[in-house]
C-alpha cells in the first residue's frame, strides 16, 4: 500500500507559487523603473538641450579662517592649525575661475625660443629700494609689501609711483583726493601717472587690461572683493582668490604689480600664507613707530638675494635713503657713558655700526629681572651665564637691562661680545675705551670666535674711525679694556 505524505506536497507547492509571484512582481518592477528612467531622461534633454544625466549640484568647501586651509567637511576643530570653531562655510570658486580663465593650453618652447625682455629690471629710482630687489623691479612680477600700519608703506610706493613713467595707482582704502594730497606733499608730479579709487575686483581686472601700465600699485589687497565669492573683503578666500586673479592678469599682460598688505600681531602678513607663496617677492617694511628709522628687508625673491636691506628715515618729505646707517645709529653715541659699547652688525651684506646700552642695578627681591629691547631675552641670558661663570662677573643678585638703540632688532650673534662687554662696564661702572667697536660670538666656555664677513666689519670701522680689539677669550678681553 502507498502512502502519499500530502503535507509535502503542499509545502512543495505552496513554494512553487510564491516563487513564480514573485518573478512576476520582479519583472514588473523593473519595467516601470526602466520606463521612469527613460522619461526623466527625456525631460532634462528637453529642459536642457543637452544630455545631463546626473546634474551636479553647486559644491561647498569649509575653509579655516585662521590658517587658510580647506576641507570637505565641517570638523570642530582644524586639523592644520589646532583652532577650535574657526571653519566656515564657503562656496567652491573653483568652477567659475576655471570658466573664466579658460584658454588652450601653452606650446611648449626650447630655451632658445623663450625671450628675455619681460626679465630684464628697471630701476625705480630710489636706490634702498633697488638694492633689496637686486637691480630694479622684473615685468611681470608680483610683489607683496607688508608693514605695521602707519610705518610708511603708502609714502614709499608714492615716492615709487612718482618715478616711474605709465604707473596705475588703485587706492582700495583712500579716496583719490586723500591720495593726491599725500602726492603733493611728497612733492610727485609725474604727469602720467594715473589714480583710481576702486574696491571691485571684475572692474581692476579691466581697468589693468585697458590701460596696460607699467606698474600697478594696489593699496590694499586686503581691501578688494569680488561678487563671485560669498564673503566680505579682507576674509581668506577673498584675499587669496583676488590675488590669484591679480597674478593671472599681470602674468598674461607682463605687467609688474605691486600689492600693500596688512600685518598682525605676530608681524605675519594677514590673510593665508599661500598670498606669500604665490607672489614673486615679499618685502617686510620694519621699524619703531617713535623712531624715524625704517629697514626694508626682502623675506623673498625670485629674481635675486634676500640677504639685502634698505635704511630709510622718515621725514616730512616722505622716506629718505640713508647711504651711511651708522652715522644714523651713532648720532647721539656718549663714549664717557659706562654700560655703551659699540657694535659692528650686518644688514644684509651691510655692515653697520649700532650703539648697545646696558644697565646693571642691584635687585630688591631674590629673583634678579633681565629685560631687552631689540634683541632675543634668551640669547641675553646666555651671555649673563658665560659672565657669571667664565668672568667671575657674580650677576645672580643685579637686574639687568639691554637696549638696542634706534628701533633696531638684531638677532645675530656677532653681538654677544658688545653686550658682554656693555654689562661689564655698568656693573663696574667704567666706561669702555672711547672710538672702540666689538664684534665676535662667546662661547659656552667663555671664548670669542669668528664671525661671517669679518673683513667687511673691519673696513667699515676704520672707515668711521673706530678701533677693533682681538682677544682669544672674553676674561682676558674684559682685563685689558675695562
């Protein structure tokens, strides 16, 4: 007898029907998704005019407002500086740049076929200026000048402006009187030099193309925007993005320019550091405000050396070129004066004598202060160590005091005799001997060694009158002179 197990035969096909239900809803499913598929296309080729499958949507970037740096996504913390809560929301400029200055790409040439003109330097006239670009301002360059307000930047590209034939003056900051008023005060009548007072990027771009000048100074960059990024002039993208367009133009046109940018407090230029790397030279206007010595230094040149530096003194006529800086520095110099002692220091490939001042006075609380004005506070308690130790001069109990007279900041170690010798007479309350210089660095172990370019330190003292002193270590030194 058979016997039939019915309950798997109705489980068998129970399986067989939901199987072929479900094949049929698959199908059908994928019918109305391909249907859906072909209509969507249809109606952007006809909005459109052109196939667009997947429209891309308007991108955004988070950019760090205290480093410059861009990310993808919004983070609480930058992961470049360690800033918290500095990154914002920014829309992408990368398309509407790449749109704008799209244009085929360049031919490659041979050395021989690439020309030297836009190369060649002019001279502005203003020899402290050309001695720290090496010769004279390069077509086609970009130069970033940054200085503290109020030190001078704007008087000296006037001065600039007034020597150079076909230059464009764009004041971001000033309206055209105000600077014409400065320019009459300087004493400038170049009569082809041309103002305008423009804070929008689209119309200094055409303003440059039209006129082509020779220069162009723009005063400043931190002051110019631009309608095609969503941010205020002076923000990060806005200073980098105008620059970047600036750098096209100028490059395209062989046309030098010149930007003005602000500095912050740590006597950085303000904005993101790729404003200093995208730019050909950067120029540091340095100096005291209540002194009227200025030093232009040049942090960055690719048309020559950095190790140059201008002097300046400010006048009511505008900057003057000082051709002799020591005499500058030495001009109120008392050789009877204990704690002053006079040292030969390079600018650049300049030496310079300066005048260094120290105070020794006995401290009223137990730990001794040492305070210094124009040089490194760490380097300065060096120099007391190697006094205490090698000099038996006992410093453990006296404040110390070290000036740098007229506003200058050296940092060199070609002052360390100077200055040891400067703490020296003050704490034994002798003068040094009168129309002598020191120059030498102090070892740990107390002695005086060499310094770079010693022969021109030595020129440049006889040349004022000065008489140099040769010892092997800074005791025996002390002995003789004091």
């Amino acid at each position: 007898m058979t016997v039939f197990d019915t309950s798997k035969d109705c489980h068998s096909a129970l399986m067989k029907t939901v199987f072929e239900t479900s094949k049929d809803c698959l199908l059908t499913v994928a019918r109305t998704m391909t249907v859906f598929a072909v209509k969507k296309k249809a109606v952007i080729i006809n909005q459109s005019g052109r196939k667009n499958m997947n429209p891309k949507k308007e991108k955004t970037i988070f950019m760090c407002t205290n480093c410059g740096n861009e990310f993808l996504t919004w983070s609480g913390k930058c992961s470049v500086c360690g800033e918290w809560n500095s990154l914002k929301e920014v829309q992408s400029p990368k398309s509407k740049v790449q749109n704008r200055n799209a244009k085929l790409p360049e031919r490659p040439q041979s050395l021989k076929e690439i020309s030297l003109e836009t190369a060649k330097k002019t001279a502005t006239g203003i020899g402290e200026f050309d001695r720290v670009l090496g010769g004279g301002l390069v077509g086609g360059s970009l130069l970033l000048f940054a200085g503290e307000p109020g030190i001078g930047k704007s008087t000296l590209l006037a001065q600039i402006s007034g020597k150079i034939q076909n230059t464009l003056y764009i004041s971001a900051e000033e309206s055209m009187g105000q600077v014409k008023s400065r320019l009459d005060r300087l004493g400038v009548t170049n009569q082809t030099l041309k103002l305008v007072a423009e804070t929008d990027l689209d119309n200094i771009i055409e303003t440059i193309s039209s006129e082509r000048p020779e220069l162009v100074i723009i005063d400043s960059i931190q002051t110019i925007a631009s309608i095609d990024f969503p941010s205020t002039a002076g923000s990060l993208i806005q200073v980098k993005e105008c620059a970047l367009r600036i750098q096209q133009v100028i490059k395209e046109l062989g046309v030098t320019a010149i930007l003005v940018g602000h500095v912050t407090k740590g006597g950085d230029v303000a904005g993101p550091r790729t404003l200093e790397h995208l730019v050909d030279v950067v120029l540091y206007l340095e100096g005291e405000r209540y002194h009227d010595g200025r030093i232009l230094r040049g942090i960055k040149n690719r048309f020559g050396a950095t190790d140059e530096s201008g002097i300046f003194q400010i006048t009511d006529k505008g900057l003057r070129e000082v051709k002799n800086p020591s005499e500058l520095f030495l001009s109120e110099h008392q050789d009877s004066a204990p704690g002053n002692a006079i040292a030969v220091t390079l600018e650049g490939t300049r030496p310079i004598l300066v005048e260094v001042q120290a105070l020794t006075v006995a401290t009223n609380f137990g730990y001794p202060k040492r305070t210094a004005s124009g040089y490194d506070l760490n380097r300065l308690n060096i120099i007391i160590a190697i006094l205490t130790k090698r000099a038996n001069i006992n410093l453990s109990n006296h404040d110390v005091y070290l000036n740098i007279t007229g506003g200058l900041k050296v940092s060199e170690p070609a002052l360390d005799l100077a200055i040891a010798l400067a703490i020296t007479s003050s704490y034994k309350n002798k003068p040094l001997p009168k129309k002598s210089c020191f120059f030498g660095e102090l070892g740990l172990a107390g002695e005086i060694r060499k310094v770079m370019k010693e022969d021109r330190r030595l020129k440049e003292a006889k040349n004022l009158g000065y008489v140099t002193f040769v010892s092997k270590n800074i005791s025996e030194l002390i002995s003789r002179v004091l």
